[in-house]
C-alpha cells in the first residue's frame, strides 16, 4: 500500500518494535540528557512528535508525574498505546498536514520524525506554534548526508556490501520525501523560527550491538522495497543479514543532531 504521509517504515510490523528498541539503546540516553537540561519535570505538559515506541513517554511521564501531561503522537500509534494511561493520553496525528493537538505545552519533543515529512517546513512551525512563551523544543534528526556509511572502516567486502545496502536504502528516503541533511540546519531553522538560546549538538555510535540490531530489523522491514529497487538481491540480503549476525562487523549510525531552543 501507498501512504500518502510518505514514511516508507510503518509501525505495524513487528520488525518496528525491534527498531524502536534499537533507537531506545542508541539513543535514549542522549535525549534523556537533554531533557533534563531542559528542566523538564513534575506538572510539565509535554507533546511527543512521532512518538514511535513507549520508551521516551514513559520517561517522560515520570518526570512530570501525575501532576503533569504526556501527549504522545504519531501516524500509527500501535508501537505506543501501550503507554496510554494518565498521565500519558496517544493520539493519532499528522505533524506535517493537521493542526497541533493542543497549545501552551511547556516542551515539544521529536526525534529521528521531521527528516521523513515532507512538509516538514508546516511541522516545525505547527510544533513551535503549541509551545508556551518561555517552552522548550528539542528535535532531533538524523543527518545521513553527513556520515553515509553503515560501516565507516570498509576494509573487507561485507562492509562493502553493507555500504551498498545502505546506500540504496538512503535512496528509497530520498524518494520518498526524505531529506537526508536535514539535521545540520536545524540551529538556523530554530533561530529563523525565534527561538532563543538555540544550540545544537550530534551524537552518533561506530560500532554497538543495537546497530546491528537495528540494521537487521531495517532490512528485513524493507527487504522486498529493496530487491524491487534494484538495490540489492534477495541473495545478497540473506548474505548481508548473515554478516550482520556474526557480530564481527562494526556499524554506525547517521549522526542524530539535538537542537534545543526556548520560546520568546
Ligand atoms: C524513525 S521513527 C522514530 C520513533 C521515535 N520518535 C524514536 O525516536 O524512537 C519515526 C516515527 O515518526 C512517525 N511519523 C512519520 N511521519 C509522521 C507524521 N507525518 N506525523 C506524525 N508521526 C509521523 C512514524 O510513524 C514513526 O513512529
């Protein structure tokens, strides 16, 4: 099926749950962090964009304790119903085509979501539009164009294969409305947008087991979008998720840059 929202990896299968795990270990802690430089805590009222798995609204939920609001959206919101109960309310939203769900939110929160829509010009503003004088926003995205490759050492084939993969895979994003160095200019963005005390920051792994993790569920998930691109055989997919599963291979990620900034 064509959706029309553009986001080329849906949530309801189950390779997704395996990917927000892998984001979860990636990345949680750097966002954990900056959330609580941010302040967040107990009465906040908080919007998580694209909210993907439960892990960042359940942290968030308990920083601002019954007292407080989580409202968590996404396209699909199968990966996060789970964490729907006070003070966590899930809704099913389009960040780049609907009106925000509500207004005078002391942070709004997206990571890894902006990249992938195509109106993401609409999103961000809809997303700083909801923020209260003084809130905070913190998104983060990836910036592919900035560290292409799977595996920054190709010293052998099966990083060589691995890269290829990867390319193609970058590909179908692109297609698909993706904007692959997005990351980079969202400090200019946030400061056109009059943010103030914007900054920014990146963090990317080179080899961890979550990658991996994450680059298997990846492939299985768009295995046959893949082969019918041309990027790859379904042979050389078995043999990639093969070397993937060796553990012998060291994987990196596209650096996720944060960028943080509050409302005049
Ligand atoms: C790569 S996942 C990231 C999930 C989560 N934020 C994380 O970091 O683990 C992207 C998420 O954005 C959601 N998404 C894609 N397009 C969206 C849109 N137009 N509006 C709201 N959510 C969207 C997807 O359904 C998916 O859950």
């Amino acid at each position: 099926m064509t959706r029309t929202d553009g986001y080329l990896l849906d949530n309801g299968r189950a390779e997704a749950a395996e990917r927000f795990d892998a984001f979860a270990t990636l990345f949680d802690p750097t966002t954990f962090r900056h959330l609580q430089a941010l302040g967040v805590g107990p009465g906040w009222r908080c919007w998580e964009v694209g909210a993907g798995g439960t892990s960042v609204v359940s942290w968030l939920a308990k920083r601002v304790g019954p007292t407080g609001r989580v409202l968590a959206t996404d396209i699909d919101t199968s990966r996060v119903a789970p964490a729907g109960r006070p003070p966590v309310e899930v809704r099913v939203h389009d960040v780049g085509a609907e009106e925000p769900p509500g207004d005078g939110f002391d942070l709004v929160h997206a990571r890894l979501v902006l990249v992938h829509i195509p109106d993401r010009e609409r999103a961000l503003r809809s997303m700083i539009g909801a923020l209260r004088p003084g809130g905070r926003l913190l998104v983060e995205d990836a910036d592919p164009a900035l560290q292409p490759l799977l595996c920054p050492d190709e010293h052998g084939p099966e990083q060589q294969l691995a890269n290829r993969l990867r390319h193609g895979f970058r590909h179908l994003l692109s297609q698909r409305g993706a904007d692959l160095s997005y990351g980079r200019r969202l400090p200019r963005l946030l400061r056109e947008a009059g943010l103030r005390r914007v900054e920014a920051d990146a963090y990317f792994p080179v080899a961890s087991p979550a990658c991996a993790a994450l680059e298997s569920a990846t492939v299985r998930h768009i295995r046959d979008e893949l082969v019918s691109a041309g990027v790859a055989s379904h042979d050389d997919i078995d043999r990639h998720l093969a070397n993937v599963a060796s553990g012998d291979m060291d994987l990196a990620t596209a650096p996720m840059i944060s960028a943080w900034g509050r409302k005049a």
